[in-house]
C-alpha cells in the first residue's frame, strides 16, 4: 500500500464519544464545552488538536491526519478506534476544500475568503468573521479619510490573498482610488523578494496595502522613494476590524489602536479614528501624502493623463470666458453673455457696457456739437426767410436753398441717433435719417449746380432753353434723387434691417452695445449712392467753376465738396480700424465735419454780405461782379 510520507506535528488528542479535529496556531490544553451540561448531555467530546504554526502545508497534513486517524496518514481510508470524527475546526482555504469532500463540517476563525460563502461548493463550511467583501468598504473609508488616492498592492501568490487582492483592487478603482502598482510576492521565486521591494521604493506612493504576512516586517523597514515611511494595513490588526498603529521603538513593533471600523453601522458612523492617537514617523508632524497628482484648485479643471490612472492628471486654467467653482472640477462653465471670468476663472464678473454714451465727456461733447451745428442751419434759413426777396437770396432757387438748409439741420441732428446705448428702433432710425438726409442735401447742391449751367447758357446769343430754368426741374430731380435712396432703404428694411447687437468678444471684461448694419450690402449701397452723389457734384462744379455771371456759386459747391469728399475718405479706415464707441464717435464726427462744411462753404458767404455789407446785396452790384 502507498502512503503520503508523514510529517511530526505538535498536537494534542482527548477521546470522546465524537472528535472534533482542529488545526490551529496554538494548541488548546482543556475544552470548556466539554464540561457543560447543558452542551452534549451524555456525550463526551474528545478531541485532536494539531498545531499548524500558520503554515498551509501543515494544515493540509493535520486535516489528512485527521482523515485518516493514523500518524502515519493514509489517503482515503480511516483506520482508528477514536470515536467519529464530527467536524473540523481550522482557518486555511485549501482545508476547507479537503473537509467538503467529504462534506465534514468546517468551523472557520478566521477565513474571510468571499468564495466560501458559495453553498454549492462548500455546503458544510461555517465561519465566525465576515468576509473580506465587508472590510473592503473599511479600506476605501480608511484611505479617504486620510486623502491616500495612490496607493500600492502587494500580495503574496497564494490563491486566497491573490483573490482577495483583485476584489480589492476592483473595489478601490470603483470608489476612485488608484493602484501604482500591483507586485505579487512568490514564495517560490527568491528574485520577487528583491524585486517587489525596489518597486515600492522607486514609486511615488507612500501607502502599500500588503496580503504578504512574511514580508510584514522587511516592509516596515523599507525607505520609501517619497522619503517617508512605509504605512502597511494587513493581516492580523485589520482583519478584526481594529485600525492599529504599528510603532517601531529600538527593534521592536507595539499596536496602539488608533479606531475602529464597523461595516454593519450606518454609513456615517462606520469609521471612527482618534488622530490624536496617531504616531507617525518622527520626520513628519501629520499624515504623509500619497497621492499621484495635487487637487486642481477653482479656475482650473482636470486634464487627464494619456496612458495613466484616473488619479493623474494635469491641472489646466479654464480658458477666456470660462470658470470653475470647485476643486477638481473636470469641466469648466462658460459665463453667461452679460458677465466674464475673473482673473482667477473660479467666478464671474459682471461685464462693463460699453457704447458711446450722453454722460460721459465724448459722448456729451459730440451730442452738444451736433445741437449747436443744428442751429446755425436753422439760423441762416431764419436770415434767408427775413431776406428772401434779396438777391442774394434769390439767386439760384432759393427754394433750393431753404430744403437745402432743412437737410442739414436734419444731418446734424441725426447725430443724436449714434449717442447713448442703442436699441432696434434707433439702429434703423439712424441709418435711415442719416442717409436721406444727406442725399437730399447732396440733390439739392447737385441741383444749384445745374442751375448755374442752365443760367450760363441762357446769357449765350439765340439760347431757346429758358424752358429748363423753370424750378420745377430742380425739384423733380431733387426728388428724383432722394427716392432712389429711400427705395434703397425700405429694400433694407424690408430684407434685413439694422438690429442691436452685444459683442462680448472683442475686449476682455467690456459688452460693447452696437448696432449691426443687417446687411453690409444694403449699407455699401446706401453710402455708395452718396458717394456717387457728392462726385458729380463736385465734377459738375469743377467744370463750371470758372463761368462769369452773377448766379455762379460753382466755386462754392466746388470746395464743399472737396470738404466733404476728404471727410468721407479718411472716414472709411478710421471706421474699420476702430471698435465700439469709438467707431460711433468716427462716423459723428464724420457726419458733423461734412455737414459743417457745406454749410461754411455755400451759405456763411450769403450770411456775410446781408449781415455784415448790406451793400453788396443790390442788382446793380451782382450784375456787374465777376
């Protein structure tokens, strides 16, 4: 017969009308259960006792000696005139899957393998801890508190603690903690007890969770990379639910409790730690680090790091118009339209509205230029309405001349439209105002300037054209003109009219109130016609400019055109170098120079010879100038 050759274990044996076999790490010299009457009456409990010392090979060779009644063991059979054997009471996982073969009770002291609790493979196996899926929730409570989210995993390669290990891992990546390393310590191989150290000296992790009870020791003797010591949560302290502080002191170790965990209290109440209870390592005053990347403060959010565990990251700053409010935050939040992110991006500013305003000295003083260059047109049309049947007044289609000074009481006027924070209504209005009132200024000139050709011809010998000296030439096409620009402005309006808009783009912190022109198209037309306009005008002055005769104001419309024709093209690159108020303050400015220059250069000549030389202002002297 073959029989598995024998090893000496220490044990201890009392028979009994039943034996219960034990492998345990110390030997139990009496039994109280066996004394109580009220336990087993009439049944005398023996037992066998067998000291495994914490080795698994030694609990496997107890349990087949248990088996097999003999010393000397011998595998399936049981040769012994003990009384029965009733079941076994042991710690291992490997002599829990010997005592299911047979279906022997097993009574557990401190197994806490998850995979025990499987009734269909281990139907008669019984325990008096929890499992470990219970003190997993007791870890990842412990490492929050602390803020420990780097940690590494050191297990031996035991098939329970390799287990035990990868729940755990599982259980820590769920709850956002994260594993620098995993190392396996194999008992068979002698180079994992030099290479797993070097790992976790070389990491950047101060905490190790460890399942390698052989290497308790070494590791607590280990410097870590961080410069810190090492802080090593496993085996016996842990396993019954007590955090112990592990305190080294001239070569050896002492267990001070430091707390408790309870994993069946409320979820609140589960932890409880005495920080004050704590000794750690005489270079550090508090908990050490053990992290893999600092928390992103407000203003920032978590970038990822390609490749690498959630717990590392790189903190980038929330970009223009951006912010966060919280630490570690993994996205940034735009700022609504009316505010803008502060210096720090961590909340945000009310925006300042910008626009060319009445309060302030810009705004005030183009609005009181445009009020006092109201005046003087409506000043001269008073002087010329008191004067009319002069013939200075007469000269040249006074009719002309009072819609002429009309217009540009409206030009100066329309200024107010660009002044103060804009709206719809006067976005429209003041393109609409400023464009017919200027086309109906430049018709009007264009029609004083036809006027004196059609007056120069009439002087010439066999002239039959008094026909066309009638004013109800000048009038049609003054109208005639202007309604091309009103039909320009309603096909604006109609398709696309001017709007208020905010650009909170352009300046940091500032809105800028404007109006959008709608339709760029539109606008081109609109100034383009004025433009065309205020070219024929001047070219038909040009050309007749130095004509004779009492009715040539050719000189006069010649050089308010060139006025303002330069006001108008230096306006265009200042316009569109220009943002904000300050290209609202461009175009004013451009429409109250041109204005003042018509009327400087066409109608302060008139003024000045019926205020100032009244005797100039008579037939016979305007008949005979030249």
């Amino acid at each position: 017969m073959c029989r598995l050759k024998g090893t000496t274990l220490q044990s201890s044996f009392r028979d009994g009308d039943v034996i219960l076999g034990a492998s345990i790490c110390a030997l139990l010299q009496t039994c109280p259960g066996n004394r109580n009457p009220l336990l087993l009456p009439n049944v005398t409990l023996g037992y066998e006792i067998y000291d495994s010392c914490d080795y698994v090979s030694n609990a496997v060779e107890a349990t087949l000696k248990l088996f097999s009644g003999r010393q000397d063991h011998v595998p399936g059979y049981r040769c012994t005139t003990k009384g029965p054997l009733a079941g076994f009471i042991g710690l291992p996982y490997s002599m829990a899957v010997l005592t299911q073969i047979y279906r022997y009770p097993h009574i557990s002291y401190g197994a806490q393998d998850p995979v025990l609790d499987d009734k269909t493979l281990f139907p008669s196996f019984f325990r008096i801890v929890p499992n470990d899926r219970s003190m997993y929730a007791g870890f990842v409570q412990l490492l929050h508190y602390f803020g420990w989210t780097w940690v590494g995993l050191v297990t031996s390669d035991e098939e329970h603690n390799l287990r035990t290990s990868q729940e755990l891992r599982a259980v820590l990546h769920e709850s956002g903690i994260c594993i620098a390393y995993f190392a396996v310590v194999s008992t068979k191989y002698i180079l994992t007890y030099v290479h797993v150290p070097r790992v976790i000296e070389e990491s950047k992790a101060s905490v190790v969770i460890s399942f390698c009870s052989h290497l308790s020791q070494y590791l607590k003797n280990l410097q870590m990379k961080s410069g810190e010591k090492l802080y090593s949560a496993n085996e016996g302290p842990i396993r019954q639910y007590d955090i112990v502080n592990w305190v080294t002191s001239r070569g050896t170790v002492t267990y001070t409790q430091i707390g408790s965990f309870f994993p069946f209290a409320p979820a609140k109440q589960q932890l409880i730690i005495n920080q004050s209870d704590i000794k750690w390592n005489h270079k550090f005053k508090q908990a050490p680090q053990s992290i893999c990347s600092e928390s992103c403060p407000p203003g920032y959010r978590k970038a990822q790091r390609k490749g690498q565990p959630v717990c590392c990251f790189d903190c980038i700053l929330c970009s223009e118009d951006e912010f966060s409010n919280e630490t570690d935050s993994t996205n940034c939040m735009k700022c609504p339209k009316d505010m803008w992110a502060n210096k720090m991006h961590d909340g945000c500013w009310n925006r300042t509205l910008e626009f060319l305003s009445y309060e302030e000295v810009l705004g005030g003083t183009l609005a009181s230029l445009s009020i006092l260059g109201s005046l003087l047109p409506l000043s001269i049309l008073f002087i010329f309405l008191k004067n009319a049947n002069t013939p200075v007044v007469k000269a040249n289609n006074r009719n002309l001349s009072y819609i002429l000074l009309v217009s540009l009481f409206f030009c100066f006027l329309c200024v107010l439209m660009f002044i103060g924070r804009p709206i719809t209504i006067t976005c429209i209005l003041r393109q609409f105002i400023f464009g017919i009132s200027f086309v109906l200024c430049m018709s009007c000139v264009l029609g004083k300037t036809m006027m004196v050709v059609i007056a120069f011809n009439l002087t010439k010998p066999k002239s039959s054209g008094r026909m066309w000296l009638n004013s109800r030439v000048t009038n049609t096409l003054v109208l005639v003109c202007t309604a091309i620009q009103v039909i320009i402005c309603a096909g604006w309006l109609a398709h696309s009219p001017p709007f208020e808009y905010t650009d909170n783009k352009s300046k940091m912190g500032i809105i800028i109130v404007e109006c959008n022109k709608g339709s760029s198209v539109a606008y081109s037309c609109t100034m383009g016609y004025m433009g065309v306009l205020a070219t024929l005008c001047f070219v038909v002055a040009y050309l007749v400019r130095k004509l004779p005769g009492s009715f040539n104001e050719a000189k006069l419309i010649t050089f308010s055109m060139l006025i303002f024709g330069a006001v108008w093209i230096s306006f265009i690159p200042a316009y569109l170098s220009t943002t904000g108020k300050y290209m609202m303050a461009v175009e004013v400015f451009a429409i109250l120079s041109s204005s003042s220059g018509v009327v400087a250069c066409i109608f302060l000549p008139k003024v000045y010879i019926i205020i100032l030389s009244p005797e100039m202002n008579k037939i016979e002297i305007k008949s005979t100038s030249k």
